[in-house]
C-alpha cells in the first residue's frame, strides 16, 4: 500500500510498498507516567522514520524498562518494534508483536492501543500485497480511533485511510480523507503531523493531477519543516518535489530536487532512502542521454541496494546500468545487465512491470543497432502481453459471472421471501374464512390484487435486467477510450466468419479476397513520456476518428491493444490491399496533433496481408494469418518505422516449411519464399531537407503519371533515399516492379 504521509513521489521505479516505508513508522505520541522513557521513544521513532536498522538496537536497549512500564508507554513500545520490524523486511515479528498490542489493548479496554495494533498489521499486510485486508484493517482502526483525544494517530490514520481509497482507485475519497488529516493537524498544532499531512496533500493533488495545488502544499510543509529542524523530513518533502516537477515536464528542477534529497539522506544515513535516490538520479539522466551519470548513478544503487538487501531497487539500477551501456555502444554489457535485471522481475511475477522493462529494453536496442536483439525483445513483450490479456479477459468473466450469480440468488430470495409472505396471508386468510364467512369474497380480492402487483413488478425487474444485460454486452465489445471493437469482439467475430467466395467486381475480373492490416504508433511512449498519458490518449482518439474516415462502413476497426489497431476488410479487390496500406500512412500521417501549445507529429508502421492466405493447399488459421502481419508491423518498424510491410502470398513452398517462415520472415522473404510489398510513408521534413533531391522527384512524379513504371523497386529507392537503396543494393534483395506511388 502506497503511504502518502512521508516518502511521497511519484517515482517510475519503486514500488509502492516502499513508498509507505516512512509514512508506517509514524506512530501517535503516548505520554505515560515515565517521561524519561517517552521522551527516549519519541527520539527513537524519529529515527526509526529513516534509519529503521539503527533504531531496532536502540529498542532492544530500553525494552525491559518499557514492559515494565504503564500501559500507555508499553503500548508504544510495541506499536515502534513492530514497525520497525516490518521497515527491516521481519514480517512474521511484525506480525507477533502486533498481536502482542492488540492484547495488551484490549485487556485494558484501551481503544488506543487496539487501534495501533490494528495498524500495525495492516502495514504488514501491506507489504505482503494483500490489499484488501490492509484496508479493511485500517478502517477498522480508523473507526476505533476516531472517538480518542489523540490526535497525532488520527492524523496518521486519516493519511493512511486516504492512501487506501487512493489504491482502490476512489480518488474523490481519497482527497477527502487527506483535507480531513490537514484539518486535524492544524487543530493539533505539531509540525510533524502538519508537515505529514500537507505532504500527503501535495501527493494526491499530484495523483489528481491539480499540479497547481500540490506545489502550494509542499511550500507550505516545506515552510513547516524548517520549525522540525529535521533532514529526513526535508528529504521527504525534496522527494515529493521531485514527482511533481517530473509530472509537469520541469526537468532541471526534478533534477536539483533529487540531488538535494540525495545529500540530506546521506547525512542522517538513510540507506534506503538512499538508494530510492540514486535509482532516479540514474533514471533522470537516462532521459537527458548523459550515459556517463546514469552509469555512475546506477553503480552506486547498485551496490548500496545490496548493502539494505532490496533486490528490486538493483534490479531497476541494473535495468538503468544496462540502457546506459547501450547509450554508449557497449551492447555486449548493456545486454548482461538488463538480463540480469529481467531476470529479477521474472523471478517475482511481476509480469506489467516486467513487460514494460521488455519494452524499453527492444527500444533501447534498437537505438543502439541491434535489430535481431530489438526484435526478440519484442516478441517477449508481445507474449507477456497477450498473456496478460488473457488473464485479465477471464477475470472480466469471472466477476461479471459472479455478479449475475449475485443478482439471481438476490432474486430468487425475493420471490421465495415474497411466496412465505403469500403463504402466511393464505394462512391468516383461512382462520378468518372460520370465523367470518362475509369477509370471504373481500380476502380473496385482496390477495388477487397483491398477486397482480407482484407479477407485474416481476416482469418489470425482468425487463430491466435484460436491458443491464444488453448494456454489459455492449460495454464489453467495445474500447472505452476510442469506442472501437476491442480485441475479444473480434474474436469471437472472426470465429464465426465465413470467408466471401473469390469473385469478379463487375466486368473488371479482379479478384476479390479481405484483408487483415495492423496499425502500430510510432515511438507512442517518447509522446507519452514528454506530454503525459493525456496527450497519448488524444492521439489514439485522433487515429480512431481518422481510421473511420479512410475506411469503409463495412470494414472492422479494432483497437487491438494498448497503440495497435487491427483492421478487417472483408471484401477488397486483391490489387487494391497496397493502396489501403498507403492511404493508412497518408491519411494518419497529414494531420498533427495539438496539445497544450505543442505540435505532435504522428506516424504509424504497417503490417498486413490478404485473408485467407494459403501457402500451399491448405489455409492459414486467422490466428497464424495475424501473427504473420505481426511479423510484417514488427520488420516495419525495425526497418525505419513509418511504412508498411505486406505479405502478398507465398513462392517455392515445397521447398520449405510455414514454421520456417514463422520463425524469420525476413529470411524468407529474402530466400524467395514470401512474396512482401514495401509501401513508404511521408518523408519526414528533416530527411526531406537531407536529400533535397527527394522533393524535386516527388513533383516530377506527381506531374507525369507512370513516373516509376519500368524502374524496379530499388531503383524507386534510389531517387528518394539513396542511403536506403545502397543498403538494399548490398542485401541483393528479390523485389517486384513500381505500381504508381508504391514500391512493390
């Protein structure tokens, strides 16, 4: 469970339970009759905020003089040694000792100290990632709570209430329970609870993304913080900095922010705050391609996350160290090292945060030249993804099961309540016939009335689900962003679909066939990198509305999955499928995007093919035929991005095999064993101002129709991007002729 009281920020690379690490070290403050021994646990629990190793041994030090004091100070005695505990990763002594708490609270009827073991344990739980329980026993101590005279828990459980309905995704709440902690802070009067509050305000502000607000927030805890006169606490508040300049796009000032928190963590010694630091610092530098200080940074998390033993810290600094080797060309290293990062994140299941390293991993490759390395990078990315797709599919399945299973034991108890209630009107209606022969008729109407109520409530409950159920069918075939077919709907579509016999189109006698095309954005995380995730969810819109224009009615648009969309043309004459492919490039590719003052240009790579494909007698299952245009989009995009890559057909298939071709379709199209069309997109402006020649054959082509017939594809290439056709000249590629605009 992410905290929001203490080390708050956004950090693209912690996790969130490490996040809470400050925050669940607060504890409330209990003065008991020693005040000698208060005072001492009230300097260990600041240390124990941030250096959680050293304050263990200052625990063990007073630990006989705290049992054997009141309640009150015993109680925080336990409530610290169980947080600290579970800060240096001891779950199960956590977990005792708070149990240990929760007795000695309730032998003492202490509402207090029942709430603080409760607490306790949902921290633990917490940490185990088992969310549900966290939550349910922090409310739980919430409620306890809420009636005390102290108010320095209160303020922590508010925050930490807060931080529940925040990872639930109540967000409205979670704000709610944050201004309540604030509230109470103010009226407390202490600057660490107004300092943790305001904090853990600035936090959901940015969650919210009211950016604005959260910077008034942290200016005035930071203001607060200097009455603590404590590094931690400005460490933490430099930490909350950092997430909310990165979220609005201030890099110089996230930069400074980290450098600051970094000193002040180094001069109190919190190790692992420390390394949360040196991950970003390498992280940050990452994206200003200084490779030299990512490297250093990284080595340094490297070695400081094995001294606090955080296994997933080094295996992100390790991840950072790698994409800094291959920023400087040592592809060798840079490789080892994101193997031995991955290997972390397969270890422990964490397959969105491994799929997400995958991806970064094929484009780091991929910018260093590795192509072969970029691509399999991808295809591991791909697999993890459809997995997830299908996990999450049948938990979909699951709950909706779950809820119409709900629903009609929920109805089924109405009618049976509803038939007891008839039955015991029957009954009373029978010791009444006994006794009162003339009220007979008038009984009998009643329950006549009753009855015909009943049943027409029946049927309008009936025709009401059957209109709920409706709508989840339509929900669940559609994208909520683009409102496209999403990627079931096509399925089950696609399994129930018979394949249009060939025909002629009017007199021309061409053939006709569907056709399958994959549409991928380009470089669609930098977008959402630079401009934030609104921005990418507007491009996706933008190419959704424009796939319905340059497409027809009749034709099948799918959002496929996260950037990817798959369109199905189910009646194109064969010759035509090319100049889909270019109108596609062309169409997307003319209008930008404009967000926030900002131009983003926006270009999409190409994979498709026919359907059905036959590479010999028998026909390729749908499934095989759109891993085959998977295949094409990914050589798209390993050959320079912003084209399209078709499979047109099939040649000498005796002499190999379909799993061959599977395996490298680039070697078989090279062999002679794949018939592909190679459709460029627009030349971006930079290219076009490198080789100026380029415009001038485009208005040559444009002004004398045929300009390419009779030059082969090569020689197409040749005029407009002579780099390109020198390399393709080298491979002794097999192509076909030019048609029009379109190098087949």
């Amino acid at each position: 469970m992410m905290p929001t009281g203490s080390m708050a920020t956004i950090r693209h690379i912690r996790t969130a339970t490490g996040r809470m690490a400050a925050l669940c070290l607060v504890s409330s403050v209990a003065f008991g009759q020693q005040p000698d021994l208060d005072r001492r646990l009230a300097e260990i629990r600041e240390v124990g905020r941030f250096v959680p190793e050293k304050a263990i041994g200052q625990l063990r030090q007073v630990e006989a003089d705290a049992r054997a004091a009141a309640p009150a100070t015993r109680g925080e005695f336990l409530n610290l040694l169980s947080l600290t505990e579970r800060a240096t990763g001891r779950h199960a002594e956590a977990i005792t000792v708070a149990d240990e708490l929760l007795a000695l609270g309730k032998e003492h009827h202490d509402k207090v100290l029942v709430a603080k073991g409760l607490l306790a344990k949902g921290y633990v739980a917490s940490r185990q990632n088992q969310l549900d329980l966290s939550h349910q026993l922090i409310w739980e101590a919430e409620r306890l709570a809420s009636g005390t005279g102290d108010m320095a828990l209160r303020v922590e459980l508010a925050i930490t209430s807060g931080t529940a309905f925040s990872e639930e995704g109540n967000l409205p709440a979670a704000l709610a329970k944050v201004q309540e902690a604030v509230a109470l802070a103010r009226n407390h009067g202490r600057p660490i609870q107004m300092v943790m509050a305001l904090n853990a305000l600035a936090n959901q502000y940015s969650r919210l993304r009211e950016f604005d607000k959260g910077f008034e927030a942290l200016a005035e805890a930071s203001d607060i913080a200097v009455k603590t006169n404590s590094p931690g606490r400005m460490a933490t508040l430099k930490n909350t900095e950092y997430g909310l300049a990165i979220e609005t796009g201030q890099a110089d000032r996230a930069l400074n922010a980290l450098l600051a928190a970094l000193a002040l963590e180094r001069k109190i010694g919190a190790e692992t705050m420390i390394v949360g630091s040196l991950v970003d610092l390498s992280d940050s530098y990452l994206k200003r391609h200084d490779y030299e200080r990512a490297a250093s940074y990284a080595q340094q998390a490297i070695t400081a996350a094995k001294r606090v033993h955080r296994a997933g810290s080094e295996a992100t600094a390790r991840v950072n160290l790698g994409q800094a080797h291959l920023g400087r060309g040592r592809i060798a290293e840079g490789k080892r090292e994101f193997e031995s990062g991955l290997a972390h994140y397969e270890a422990s299941g964490d397959q969105p945060e491994l799929q997400a390293v995958l991806a970064e991993y094929g484009e780091a490759l991929e910018r260093a030249g590795d192509m072969a390395g970029a691509v399999a990078a991808y295809h591991r990315e791909r697999a993890i993804s459809d997995e997830l797709f299908k996990q999450s599919r049948q938990k979909s399945m699951l709950e909706l099961q779950e809820k119409y299973e709900a629903e009609k034991k929920q109805r089924q108890i109405e009618l049976l309540s509803r038939e007891n209630q008839l039955k015991s009107t029957e009954l009373d209606n029978r010791k009444l016939q006994q006794r009162v022969w003339w009220l007979l008729a008038l009984v009998f109407a009643m329950a006549s009335v009753i009855v015909g109520i009943l049943y027409r409530k029946v049927r309008t409950a009936n025709a009401r689900l059957h209109e709920k159920n409706l709508e989840l069918k339509h929900q669940s075939s559609r994208d909520p962003l683009t409102g496209l077919y999403n990627r079931r709907h096509f399925q089950e579509f696609i399994r129930g679909h018979i394949q249009a016999e060939k025909r002629s189109a009017g007199t021309s006698g061409e053939e006709i066939v569907g056709a399958m095309f994959l549409i991928d954005v380009d470089h669609f995380k930098h977008v959402n990198d630079r401009h934030g995730h609104a921005a990418g969810d507007a491009v996706l819109t933008m190419i959704s509305e424009n796939l319905h224009i340059i497409l027809r009615e009749t034709d099948m648009i799918v959002r496929w999955g996260g950037e990817e969309f798959l369109a199905f043309l189910p009646a194109i004459p064969r010759n035509g499928i090319d100049e889909v492919a270019a109108r596609l490039l062309a169409g997307i590719a003319e209008q930008d995007i404009i967000y926030l003052g900002a131009r983003i240009p926006v270009r999409v790579s190409v994979g498709y093919a026919p359907f059905p494909l036959k590479p010999g007698r028998a026909e390729l299952s749908w499934e095989r035929a759109v891993n085959l245009v998977d295949m094409a989009l990914y050589l798209a995009k390993a050959q320079g991005r912003n084209r399209a890559y078709g499979v047109r057909g099939f040649a000498n298939f005796e002499l190999t095999t379909m799993e061959d071709i599977e395996q490298n379709l680039e070697r078989a199209w090279r062999a002679g064993f794949v018939d592909m069309a190679v459709v460029l997109g627009e030349t971006p402006p930079a290219r076009a101002a490198q080789w100026p020649e380029a415009a001038a054959l485009v208005e040559e082509r444009a002004l004398t129709q045929g300009a390419c017939q009779g030059l082969v594809a090569d020689g197409c290439i040749m005029k407009l991007f002579p780099p390109i056709a020198e390399r393709k000249a080298n491979e002794n590629l097999h192509v076909n002729r030019c048609r029009g605009d379109v190098c087949l």
